[in-house]
C-alpha cells in the first residue's frame, strides 16, 4: 500500500468518525418525541417534549465518545490504534441503537406519543458512518502512518541519546542536537 492511499484511508476514517458523530449529536439535540397527557375538562392537555438527549442519552453520550475516538486515530498507532477503532465503532453501534430506540419511545395508555422520524434517523446514519470509521481503523488501521516523534512527551529516549547514535545521525547528515 502505497503511503498517499495510507494517508487517505486514514483521512476518510477521521472524517467519517467525526462527521458522523458530529450529526449523531446534533440530532440528540432535537425534539425526538412529544407527550401529551390529557387532563379533566376545563384544563388543556400537558404537552412534554423530549430530545433525543432526554429519550436515550447513552446515544448522545456516544457521540462525544465517536468524536472523541475520530481525533485519537491521528494521534495513536498499533495496539493504541486498534483499541481507539474498536471503542469508535461500538460507539457508532451504539448510536445506531439509541436511533432505533428513539423510534420505539412509547408512552403510558392515557398518553398520546408523537415520534419525530427524522432526528432519530439522523442518529442512526451518524452512528452507521461513526461504526463505518471504526472497523475500517480496525481492519487497515495497522498499516496507516503514525505521528512522528517529535510529537513524543520531552524526556522520552531517542535513538540518539546514545554516542554511537549520534555519530550514526552524524553520518546521514543530520543534525543530533536537534
């Protein structure tokens, strides 16, 4: 694999885990389910709305989870890798059932339930492209380039702390103390 087909595989999985998260929020931020509960005559019927925040907010906790995930596939490589694309896509899974969960919200007898079909749609795509992210990352994440080391905490070992790794750097024209 070549490394700009790398770089795109790595850029597509970024994009879908973030956008995809990213809407998987915004929609658990909308009106997903009203209740209006009928009272005795003269009063009015109580109407109550929930978000999709309110309905199922494991979902929405999901999606900072996914967007949270999307950011660390740049920053992680290997195992860290692996670990991060397993945890964005069952939180993309997870979104998805907070969608289909959105859809079954049902009420007491003496309720009328009216469930939007959009936001928790919305979720369910969000989550599709989020779980989408993640097993790409899972199955080719390996393979992607990592950060490089001058992104590595200060104090951590180079290879040319040591003499004789200097010399080496010394020789393929490069700069040690840098």
């Amino acid at each position: 694999m070549s490394a700009a087909s790398s770089r795109r595989e790595l850029t597509v999985a970024v994009v879908l885990a973030v956008l995809g998260s990213a809407l998987a929020l915004l929609a658990a931020s909308r009106t997903w389910v009203v209740i209006e509960t009928q009272r005795p005559e003269p009063l009015p019927p109580v109407r109550e709305t929930l978000s999709g925040r309110d309905a199922v907010p494991w979902a929405a906790a999901m999606a900072f989870v996914g967007l949270a995930g999307g950011v660390a596939l740049l920053a992680t490589k290997r195992i860290g890798r692996l670990l991060v694309a397993i945890l964005v896509a069952l939180a993309g899974a997870i979104m998805v059932a907070g969608g289909v969960a959105g859809y079954l919200t049902s009420g007491q007898s003496f309720e009328q339930v009216d469930v939007s079909a959009v936001w928790p749609g919305t979720s369910i795509v969000g989550g599709v492209a989020a779980f989408l992210a993640g097993a790409l990352a899972v199955v080719r994440g390996r393979r992607w380039a990592a950060m490089g080391a001058k992104y590595d905490a200060p104090g951590t070992a180079r290879p040319t702390d040591d003499p004789a790794g200097m010399w080496d750097a010394l020789d393929k024209g490069q700069d040690p103390t840098s």
